[in-house]
C-alpha cells in the first residue's frame, strides 16, 4: 500500500544523531529482560479484565435489595459500562498525546496510579453517582495503560516476537476475567460475606493486585527509541549496551552486529496537526484499516461481553452468583486465542491472520445467533458457542491493538493507539453496551440475537477490510515498516 508522496513539515530540531538503537534491539534473542518488560507491563490487562468481569458479574447483586447502591442491573451493564468506556476514550486521547510528548515510563506509571485510586474508590460507593464517576475515571486511566504500553511493548521487543508477545500481553485481560469471574462467585455468596460487602471487597482485591505490579513496573526503563529521537541520545545509547551486556552474559556468546544505522533529527515534541497530517494524509488505508478493526471487535466486545450474565440470567435462570463459573470459560477461550494464535502472526504472516480470525469469529457469532434465536441453546450449549467465537475473536482484537502500533511512525504511535482505540471504542464501545443494555433487558430472544448479528456483521466487515488493506509487518523492523518523521534523509513515500 502505497503513502501519499507528498513531504511530512518537519518540526524544529535539536541536532541530528546517527544510531543503531533499532537495529541492536531488534537482533536481541529473547532474555530475562525482555521477561521483566512483559510482567511489568502486560500484567495491567489483568487487572483490566478483572475489573470489567467483576463488574458484569456482580450487575445482578449491585441490583438487589440491601446491596447498599440504589441502582439497576441495566445501569450497570448499561450507563456504568458505557461511563467505563467514555472514560477510557478520554484517558487514550489525553495521556496518548502525554506520552509521545513526555515518554513512556513517566506515563504508563501515572496512568497505572490513576486507575488503582478510581477502583479503590468505586468499591467505596455509596451513591449510584459515585459509582458512575469512578468507573469513568478508572477507564480515563486504563485508557491511558493502552496508549502507554503498547507503545513501550513494540518498541522493546526484537521484531522477531513482536507480533506474538503484542497479542499474548493484550489477551492476558482474560486471565483477569477468569480470576474476576471466579471471584465474583465467592464474593457473591451471601453465606460467606454480606450482600453490602462481598463486591467491594472484590475491587479492593484488584486494588492490592495492582499495587504489586506497580513495584515491579518501576524497573522497566523507558524506551531507547523514544529517547534517541527526544534529544537523549547518550541515554538510549547506555540502556541498550547495558541491555546488551546483560544478555551476552546471560547466554554465553557475543551478540551478531546490527543490521544497521538510522540519522534522524532530534526534537523535543511533536503537534497534534502534524500527527494528523501523518495518518490520514500519508497513511490513509491504513488509518481506514486501524478504525475498521477498532469498531469490529469494540462492539463485538463492548457490547455483548458486558451483558453475557444478563443473558444467562434472563434467558437461562441461571443464579446471579453462579455466572462467573460460565464467564470463567468463555474467558479463557479468550485467552487462549492469543495464546495458540499468536506465533502464526509472526510467521504466516498479519494479512492472513487478521482477516481470517474476524471473519471466522463473525460467521461463527451469525451461526450462535442463529442456534439462539430458535430455542436450540442451553445455558451451556451457549458458554461453548461464546468460547469458540471469541477464541478466534480475541486474536483478532487483540491484533488492533499491534496493527495500529507499529504501521504508523515513531513519533506518532502512541497518539495513533490512542486516537484509534478512542474513536473506535466510542462508536462501538460506548453505543454498544447502551443498545445491547435495552435489547437483553427487554427479555425478548429476537433482540438479543439481532444484537449479535449487529456485532457478527461488524466483525466480517472488519475482517474483508483486513483482506485487501492488512500491512506486511511480519518480522519488520518498526523504522522500516513506516519511516519516522525525523529521518535525516526521506526516502520515498512508505510502504507496506
């Protein structure tokens, strides 16, 4: 795919630095180092995912009598979800543009403080306004985790892993909606603790998981290619050989040479006309592609994931406490997706892997509302269906996530996961769980099974604009895959 040809204006520089940062990141086998980045930053989506199950899985307790909130069961999976959602849009944008500006480390620390005081005070609610306000302001912090961290992730780990570490980080959200739902089943029983007590004991839990990583998070550096370009040089340069000896220590052999140098034209900040100028100007399919990926799977996600306990309760009879055993299995057919999926992205390749798994997951979706909208589903004939559809599903979404990542230049990136994850997540993320609320509520099988065909449709969708558009950015070094702004010497036009 082909950029426009026309020149990228160039803010005012520092100096001009010649490098070989990128090259002697990506060449690196993978180490313990490269462990530590993904504990300490993937191990957010965690607690992400913990959040968002136990909040659907506790919709139903919130609801009842004696709960201590004044507040419905559609309000939460409703306004409360959508409120998350418009929060995490918010905090994408706002600590994105911080990010490219100040660095990575500074910011994926403040967002990760953000969201941990937000879910400590959401399990403090006494007031369904309170409730409403803090989960906007838990999702404005993990808005800003995604902006923040994907962008670190891509540019510390060697191409060679990209694709694969990309996906399992962002599928790790499943391994906290497994612990999310589990818990929900033991904080919701009314044998073991109080209906006023049981769900905010299950957010404070998140609270004291989340200060955790937050101490181990303090040890992943900063990103030597952001810094190389913001005037600090000589600090890449230290943090790399650093890296470097630790690692020809650690497997007892010297390092190959890097496969090569890049001069760029250090400068302090970037603005956000120029940003746009960058991506849809010079990249406007792959902006086409990042926003068609981002509405697919935010209304498949946002839309049925937040109500699945309603379903089960409403359609099923199933208890309110006994949800999360369901959820626990749909979650981890979402984790595995990434798990089992993610090598092949790196070696067949992005086109094929993206577009497959969001189109098989909307055919499979239409087939599950279509087995639904004629009675032929149980409570766990439907758990299999789900775990299925999103096996594939969370693969694909989660690939959002890196394609947006690396198909845009350095300098951009993190306003670009941020633009794409807010817009993308607004149409279908805040309007999905909104509609999908009114549809399930109305305890008429025809609306539930038409919301899913709007998110099996969605998906497909997606999925053949992946067909034509999906970058070649397999094993890529993320400077080739798109030229930064501040290359001393443009070449031609990017391509894919």
């Amino acid at each position: 795919m082909a950029s426009d040809s026309s020149p990228v204006p160039v803010p005012a520089t520092t100096s001009t630095v010649t490098t070989a940062v990128p090259a002697r990141l990506d060449r690196l086998p993978w180490s313990r180092w490269h462990w530590m980045i993904v504990i300490g930053l993937g191990t957010v989506w965690i607690l992400d995912g913990l959040e968002v199950t136990i909040v659907g899985n506790v919709a139903g307790r919130l609801a009842e009598e004696g709960s201590g909130l004044d507040i419905t069961a559609a309000q939460v999976t409703g306004v409360a979800a959508a409120l998350y959602v418009a929060g995490a849009c918010c905090g994408a944008l706002f600590f994105g543009w911080l990010t490219d500006r100040y660095g990575r480390k500074r910011l994926f620390m403040v967002t990760l403080a953000v969201y941990l005081g937000a879910t400590a005070m959401t399990a403090l609610s006494f007031e369904s306004w309170w409730f409403f306000l803090f989960r906007f302001l838990t999702g404005f912090g993990i808005g800003g985790e995604y902006a923040a961290i994907n962008s670190a992730i891509d540019e510390l780990i060697p191409s060679l892993y990209r694709g694969r570490v990309d996906l399992i980080i962002n599928g790790s959200y499943w391994l906290g909606a497994i612990g999310g739902a589990l818990l929900s089943v033991v904080m919701l029983d009314t044998d073991v603790f109080p209906k006023n007590l049981g769900w905010r004991l299950s957010f404070a839990l998140g609270v004291v998981l989340g200060l955790v990583i937050l101490l181990v998070r303090r040890h992943v550096p900063e990103s030597p290619r952001w810094q190389f370009i913001h005037g600090k040089a000589q600090d890449a340069e230290e943090l790399v050989s650093s890296v470097e000896h630790g690692i020809e220590q650690e497997k007892g052999e010297r390092l190959p040479a890097p496969a090569g140098e890049i001069t760029i034209h250090q400068r302090k900040s970037i603005g956000f006309g120029l940003i746009a100028r960058t991506v849809f100007g010079r990249y406007p399919r792959r902006a086409f592609l990042g926003l068609s990926l981002f509405i697919g799977q935010a209304f498949l996600y946002n839309a049925v994931t937040f109500g699945f306990g309603t379903i089960l309760t409403t359609f099923f009879d199933v208890p309110t406490g006994s949800t999360g055993y369901y959820f626990a299995v749909i979650a981890a057919g979402n984790f595995l997706g990434p798990l089992l999926l993610g090598k092949l992205f790196d070696t067949l390749g992005r086109r094929i892997m993206i577009s497959s798994t969001y189109l098989l997951s909307g055919v499979l979706l239409f087939g599950t509302a279509w087995l639904f909208d004629r009675g032929s589903l149980t409570a766990t004939t439907m758990t299999a269906c789900w775990c299925v559809v999103l096996f594939f599903a969370s693969a694909g979404a989660s690939s959002a996530y890196l394609t947006v990542s690396e198909v845009f230049p350095m300098e951009t990136r993190a306003m670009a996961i941020a633009f794409f994850y807010a817009l993308g997540t607004a149409a279908g993320g805040i309007s999905g769980p909104l509609i999908f609320a009114d549809l399930t509520e109305s305890g008429v099988v025809g609306d539930t099974a038409l919301a899913f065909r709007i998110g099996a449709a969605l998906m497909c969708a997606a999925g053949l604009v992946a067909v034509f558009l999906a970058v070649k950015a397999e094993r890529r070094s993320l400077e080739d895959i798109a030229e930064p702004l501040s290359v001393a010497k443009p070449a031609a036009a990017g391509s894919q």
